[in-house]
C-alpha cells in the first residue's frame, strides 16, 4: 500500500490532483482503504488505473469522465476477480496496450506531418520558380527601346533596290555672302 504522497511522487502529479481522481474514482464505487486518519492508501492497481486516467486525458482521445469511467470498470473487474487484491496485472496490461496505441498514433501523426512538410516544400520551390519567370520577364518588359533611327535604318545596302535614285545632299556654303556672289 501506497501513501498519497508517494502515489503523487511516482506519478509526478500534485496532491491536490490525486486527490481529485481518487474522488471521481469514488463516485464511480472504488472503496479505497484508509487510515485511522482517514487517509487513503493505494494498491499498486489503483496507482496505475490513475496513471491510466492521466494517459488517456493527455491524449486528447478521452475526457476526464470518459477516462474515469474506464479505469473504475478496469478496477471492479479486477475486484470481481480477486476481491481482497486487485489484480494489477489485468491493469497494467491494459495501459500497457493503451501506450502503444497511443505510441502508434504518435508515429502516424509524425508521418502525416513529415508528408505535410514535404508537399510544403515543393509548393514553395514552385513559388519560387513562378517568381523567378515573373521577375524575368519584368526584366525584358524594362529593357530600353531601340530609338527610330536605329529600327528606320537599313540593315544591308544589298537588300535596297536598284531602280530607286538616291538622292544627292549638297553641302553648305560656308563662304561668306560677297565671296558667294563673285563666286570666289
């Protein structure tokens, strides 16, 4: 037999929290043995039903009275059984079981996630390649337009026609107006 304060211990629980399950369990019919104080003591069997509870609340699986309810009929079938000593063998089984469920679910969420993480990823590096188009091609929409005498301009003297007449410029008469009149 077992004192709340080293149940509490074992199971890194705060008295006052032991005490809370021990009182649900009570409400469910678990007699717990007392002390001339009136202090209860736990069987080896009824430490882990409350471990069970604890498991089974942090899961998220079940709520606290769904756990309770659990771990109480766990208990008074091992009352049945064995009324004196409760059968810690059929409980520890049991949670036992239970870990490993819950062991099993944890990996499946791990997996779940690590495929999440994955189709992230490559989202993101589709992202990114759509970006890097984007940014080239706001790059050849920014590029400086060749001016008109560039596109005017003929690209080969070989592609002109021959029949066309070119046309003469004449350069300008820098001479001075007398110079120009007498032709000198």
């Amino acid at each position: 037999m077992m004192t709340p304060s080293e149940v509490s211990t074992k199971l890194n629980i705060q008295p006052s929290t032991l005490r809370k399950y021990s009182a649900l369990l009570e409400q469910e019919g678990i007699q717990f043995k007392r002390t001339h104080k009136n202090a209860r003591l736990y069987t080896d069997s009824e430490c882990i039903a409350i471990e069970g509870i604890i498991a089974t609340v942090h899961s998220g699986k079940k709520s606290l009275e769904e756990a309770v309810i659990e771990a109480s009929s766990g208990l008074k079938k091992s009352v049945s059984v064995a009324p004196r000593e409760r059968d810690s063998d059929d409980i520890a089984a049991a949670t036992l079981n239970e870990v490993k469920e819950l062991k099993t679910q944890l990996q499946q969420q791990e997996e779940r996630q690590k495929e999440r993480d994955i189709m992230f990823v490559e989202v993101l590096e589709k992202m990114q390649q759509k970006i890097d188009r984007m940014e080239e091609q706001q790059k050849q929409l920014l590029t400086p337009v060749p001016e008109e005498s560039e596109l005017d301009a003929p690209e080969s003297s070989s592609q002109e026609p021959e029949s066309e007449t070119q046309t003469v410029t004449h350069k300008k008469d820098t001479r001075s107006l007398w110079a120009r009149i007498w032709n000198k």
